[in-house]
C-alpha cells in the first residue's frame, strides 16, 4: 500500500520516554523510501534532529504551537508526508499537532503506570475529535515489550483494548539496536543482524498498518 500524499503524522503522549522519537524518527526513514518528507521536532529536547539530518531527511525544529499550528498546513502541501515528533507533556503544543495532523501514533510503553497516564492523550484526542468532526484518525501500540514478560504484555493489551483508540496489533519489543540506532545514526532498517531484521519487521508491519487506517 502507498502513502496517500500531504499527510501529517503524529507521534505524541504526554508521557515523557515511551518511545515518540523512536518512533517519529522510524517512520520518517521508513516513508522517506516512497515519497517526499520532512520531519518536524516539536519535542522541547530536539533530540531526534540531530538524527534525522545525519540520515540526510529534511528536519525543521519548532518550539512555538501556534507556529506549527499555522505552518503545518503549508509544509504538508509541499511535502508528501510530514512527520510530527511531540513533546512528552500535555501542553499546547500537544494540542497544536493533534489539531492539524491526519493521524496520531501513540506510543506505549507496557507498564500499568503509562496506560493510566496516557489517558490524558485520549481524552485530548476525543476533544480534539470534536472540534474537528472525527479527526485525526490515532492508533496506539505497545513499545518496548520485553519478549519474556508476556503476563505483562497481556495486562498491558487487556487495558489498551479498553481505550477508544484503534490498538495495532503489532507490539514493538524493547530491543538493543532501536536503543542503538540513533547514536550510530541509523534506523534499524540500515542495521545488520538478526535482531535488526527483526526490528525492521515489526516497524515495517506497524507503518503498513498505520498507512491502512489513513486509507481506511
Ligand atoms: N522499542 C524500543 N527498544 C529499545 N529501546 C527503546 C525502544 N523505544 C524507545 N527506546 C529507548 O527509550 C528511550 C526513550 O525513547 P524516546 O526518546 O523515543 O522517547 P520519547 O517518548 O521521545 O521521550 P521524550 O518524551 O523525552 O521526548 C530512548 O533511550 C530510546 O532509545
Ligand atoms: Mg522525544
């Protein structure tokens, strides 16, 4: 399936280190290899910038919601796909990306504390939905799954599947070489190994569903 063009991905939850940038930064490289793309850091540490431009992906940095707010619209008419990295807090910018982009990627690490505090994503979502007839479309999944603790992985997709947002099927783990991938400036889909090939499996089956539910 081909990205549709002039979209706006969102990767954001409030919660500080469950895996956004990872995330943004993946599906960045991953759309760059069909279409025409920019990344936007709007997360207040810009740690994913640094990132992207070694990859060689066009990066711009935005600080002020109201900005991204105006501007999103003009990137994504010149860009087939914009990729919106947020910040982990629940603040106007949070809000700004959810209110211009075409689907949000909510990340969640499997602890019981991070699907109780992402609550406050979903309830953002559904307001924003409101205001916006139904937009943007938002689908969560599990990161950083440890293989072995599948009892906690159960738990985790148990409470998910209560949440009003579309849960992936596809779970990412908690692997060395997505931690790995930014300090050698690459993706996993760069990487050598069998964990690597693994990684980029899962990403690829993740984005594809993701490209589903933009169509859908
Ligand atoms: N699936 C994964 N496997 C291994 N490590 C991961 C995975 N996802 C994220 N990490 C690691 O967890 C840490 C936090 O991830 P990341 O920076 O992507 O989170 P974030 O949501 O962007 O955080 P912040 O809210 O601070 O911006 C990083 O060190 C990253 O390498
Ligand atoms: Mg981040």
């Amino acid at each position: 399936m081909k990205p549709e063009l002039h979209k706006i991905y969102a990767v954001v939850n409030q919660k500080g280190g469950a895996g956004k940038s990872t995330t943004a930064g993946h599906l960045a490289y991953w759309l760059s290899q069909q279409c025409s793309i920019i990344f936007i850091d709007a997360d207040g540490q810009q740690s994913a910038s640094p990132w992207m431009q070694h990859l060689g992906l066009k990066t711009l940095q935005m600080s002020n919601p109201e900005q991204l707010f105006e501007e999103l619209p003009a990137l994504s008419s010149k860009y087939d796909a914009v990729i919106v990295d947020g910040p982990g807090n629940a603040g106007e910018m949070t809000k700004s990306i959810l209110g211009r982009c075409d689907i949000a990627l909510v990340p969640n690490r499997p602890s019981e504390f991070d699907l109780r505090s992402s609550g406050i994503i979903i309830q953002f979502v559904r307001h924003v939905r409101e205001l916006r007839g139904g937009m943007p479309k938002a689908i969560t999944f599990i990161n950083a799954a440890k293989a072995k603790r599948s009892i906690l992985l159960r738990e985790a997709k148990e409470a998910l599947e209560n949440c009003p947002l579309l849960l992936s099927d596809t779970v990412i783990y908690d692997l060395t070489c997505i931690t790995d991938a930014p300090g050698q400036q690459k993706t996993v889909f760069q990487m050598k190994g069998e964990q690597a090939i693994a990684a980029a499996a899962d990403y690829d089956k993740l984005f594809k569903e993701v490209l589903k539910v933009l169509h859908g």
